[in-house]
C-alpha cells in the first residue's frame, strides 16, 4: 500500500482550471497505485479555531469507467502550519477545535529554538522542513532523537527536486543529513507536487530514496508502512483519551464483530438508541474470562449505560 | 572472464497533454523515435550525475525498443549502474518539446522476463483503449487481435 501525505490542495478551489489540475493529479496518483493520498492545507499565522478545514474530498469513485473494477484511493485532509515565531502561541494542542476537522497535523519550523519545540513538545505528526532551499540551521542528533521517540515522522517533499536544479542540489545535500542524523528513521517521502507531471511513481521515488542515502528497504517504507505510522499516530492523537481509550458507534461494527456486544437482541437495540458511546475498547480481560465472557460482557455493557 | 550482468527496465512514457484524454495517446503530431529517448535519458545523467555518471553507463546504456503507439519502452544498463540510469530517468520532465514524466515498470535481469510484461501491459493499455472506443461508440473499433498479435511479435523481436 503505497501513501502520498501531502498534495497541495488548491488555493482557490472553485476556479476551474485549479479544479481540472487538481482532479489530473488524484488521478495520476491513482494510475500509479498509490491507496491513500492526503491533501495539504498550508496555513501561515496563528492556528485560530475559526480555521476549520476548507478541504472537500473528490469523489474518485463516479469515474469509473464501465466494466472491470477501478482501484480507488482513500482520501486525507492535512494541515501545514508554518511557525516563525517561537513566543506566539499557534494554538496546536488538542483543545483547539480547528484542528481536529484535520486528520494529519504537520508543522514547519524556520528557526533552529522553533525546531528544537516541534520536536519535543507540539503534538502534531509530521515535522516538514522546506529542503528545496538553504535549510536555515543544522539538523542536530538531539531534538530529532527526541521526535522519534515521540514517533513524529520527517518529511522529505521530492517535487522541488524534479521542478529545477537549484533545489534539486539542496534537496540531496537536506536530505542526505536527514537520513544521516536519523538514521534513515522516521522518514517519510511525499510528493508535495502542484503539477500532475511532478508526480512520480512509488518505485520511481524508491530509487530516488537509494540516491539519497537510504537502502532500498528502508526506501520502500517511507513510502508505506511509515506513511501508515503518521496516519495511525494521527487517528490516535484525535479519537482517544490520552491514547488508550476510544469509543466507536455500534453500527460501524462489521457482522463479524458482533459477538463484542453480547447475543441478547435486546441489548443491542437499547444501545443503538443510545447513539455515539456504545462500543468500549476492552483492554485487558481477554483470555481468562473465555468460559464466563457473555456474562461478563453484558455486566460491562450495563456499566457503560448506567 | 565475468560475465557483465544487465539490467532491463520497461519503462512508460507518459505526456502531460495526454493525461486527460489517454485514448488520444495514437494521435501524437511528432512521435518520438528510440533515439530521442535515448538521447533524454543521456542528457538527464549528464546534468544530474555528470561525467562520472555518463562514464558508467555510456558503454552499457542502450534503448532496444521504443513504441510511440503505447509510449512503452525497454531499456538496458549495466547492473551496478542501474540506480544511475533510473534516478536519472525519474528526474527527466521534458523530452524534445514536450512536458512528460517517466515511470519504471519493471526491472528485470533478463530481457525475456522484461519483454513478457511489456506484453502484458500492451495488452491491458490495448484493451482498455478498445474499451474507451466502445464508450464513445467510435464506428473505426479497433481490430484489437491483429493489433495485440503485432505488439507482441515486435517485443519478442528485440534481441
């Protein structure tokens, strides 16, 4: 399964030719077998909660040509917030409920003291550094230790490297200190492309990676398996309580999950009407309570209502 | 005596004014012919890995087969270069006059297995252009046996 996390979303959405060359690009994507695609939001100044996500999703799915089946792409919302300044409060922690109609949270540092916060205190996904220029600090072992511990990703936009070959110099030199201080960690590779003819495929950017000091292997997961940690960081940071706990309706449970709410019918239409809150991740009873589970199920059930 | 070892990548050509309308793709006014391929892709290491990189590959780097009808192409390089010919394959946005991207299909040790999936992507970019004709009920329908019959037996002649 192969991710592209940042594709700039236009910024006039209702002009038609952005419109066109917007609907070009998902497409590409698409033909080149990526599965998920997340559009970018870039906003510069303070993150107010009045800056709910402008973002519509396409719809991929009316395209479909008559006869065989068309893969799909699953579709993203992102946000950029570009920090200039280190004093002024941008507004990014959870309460901030702008922030939540995004699914993936990423930051931008331009300073050394503002990078040094993103790693270790924002809690936000992915940290973008602009690598087609001059980087204006060093990438050091420190703070970037501390973002992996955290399991923020570093990402690495290819387009400005296919666009001209001014940033293309600087993107290889970024890059390779990149892979050099993490160790070729917590890496991911996004396309950030506002042409569809910047677009490349995932082998392609695979190689592109082995040209810029990361093994084949490690290449591929940057473009996948990590991809996925961000989106399940994302998920985590937005619908849990402090990461543990999470609550899903009863009715996005699929027929093979059923058995979690107990076999008494009545049950279970008493807890539909009961919207929202039904469904409790169970966390450690699993393996002992086998021979009593139905009783114990509906015991915990009927604490959830009370 | 070593053997040299190769490396073959099928790669696809795809151009920017095509990517709306893909069934257009025969309609190209200038078609480009292997040897404008192979000049790109010459240039594009040139530029991106320089003297050294076009020492690699120059003994080794050959385009043996070109299609301008599905934009498909096979090409051979060295095996402990091929990263060099691909990367500057990726970097490649235009060719003579025209916006296009390249995209590595496949990469492969032997030119046969190469030449069975450029077979089979022939075939599925045929039937998928038959099928956009039926869509916009074209009366020209492609005779789409002869054609594939014709790709194929051109792919297997490459040596």
């Amino acid at each position: 399964m192969f991710y592209d996390l940042n594709l700039p979303y236009p910024t006039q959405p209702d002009m038609a030719y952005q419109q066109t060359e917007f609907r070009k690009r998902v497409d590409l994507l698409i033909k080149f077998g990526y599965q998920v695609v997340a559009y970018n939001h870039v906003i510069s100044g303070k993150f107010n909660t009045n800056k709910i996500s402008p973002i519509r999703k396409l719809d991929v799915a009316d395209k479909l040509p008559s006869g065989g089946q068309q893969p799909t792409i699953e579709q993203l919302t992102r946000v950029t917030v570009v920090i200039e300044d280190a004093s002024q409060n941008y507004g990014l922690t959870s309460a901030n409920s702008a922030i939540s109609s995004y699914d993936i949270v990423a930051v931008q540092p331009t300073s050394e003291k503002i990078f040094q916060n993103a790693c270790g205190t924002y809690e936000v996904d992915i940290i973008s550094l602009e690598m087609g220029s001059r980087l204006p600090f060093y990438i050091k072992h420190g703070p970037v230790g501390l973002a992996i511990e955290r399991g923020i990703y570093f990402e690495i936009c290819y387009a400005p490297a296919i666009r001209d070959a001014a940033s293309r110099r600087h993107l290889i030199s970024n890059a390779q200190n990149l892979v050099r201080v993490t160790r070729g960690k917590n890496i991911i590779i996004t396309s950030e492309a506002q042409r569809a003819i910047e677009l490349r495929g995932p082998y392609d950017i695979v190689n592109l990676g082995t040209i810029m000091g990361i093994n084949q292997a490690m290449a591929k997961e940057c473009i996948s398996t990590s991809c996925r940690a961000v989106v399940m960081h994302a998920t985590t940071r937005r619908n849990t309580y402090r990461a543990v706990i999470s609550f899903e309706p009863i009715s996005s449970l699929k027929q093979n999950e059923m058995w979690k709410v107990g076999h008494d019918e009545k049950v279970i239409t008493e807890k539909s009407d009961f919207k929202g809150v039904s469904k409790r991740v169970r966390l450690s009873n699993d393996d002992n309570d086998m021979v009593e589970g139905n009783e114990v199920e509906k015991s915990q059930d009927m604490e959830i209502e009370q | 005596m070593v053997r040299l070892k190769n490396r073959w990548l099928l790669f696809e050509i795809i151009f920017e004014d095509t990517l709306q309308r893909r069934s257009t793709s025969t309609k190209n006014v200038e078609t480009l012919s292997s040897k404008d391929v192979y000049s790109a892709i010459k240039d594009s290491i040139k530029t991106n890995f320089g003297d050294y990189g076009v020492g690699c590959v120059a003994a080794s780097l050959n385009v043996k087969y070109f299609s301008p009808f599905t934009n498909i192409g096979v090409l051979r390089v060295s095996r402990d270069h091929y990263h060099i010919a691909w990367g500057a394959m990726t970097f490649i946005s235009q060719i003579k006059t025209k916006n296009c991207l390249l995209r590595v299909l496949y990469l492969g040790a032997t030119i046969r297995q190469c030449q069975l999936s450029a077979i089979d992507y022939d075939r599925d970019q045929i039937l998928s252009l038959k099928r956009q004709a039926e869509l916009h009920d074209d009366a020209e329908s492609v005779n789409v046996d002869e054609l594939l019959e014709q790709s194929s037996s051109q792919i297997l002649a490459i040596e």
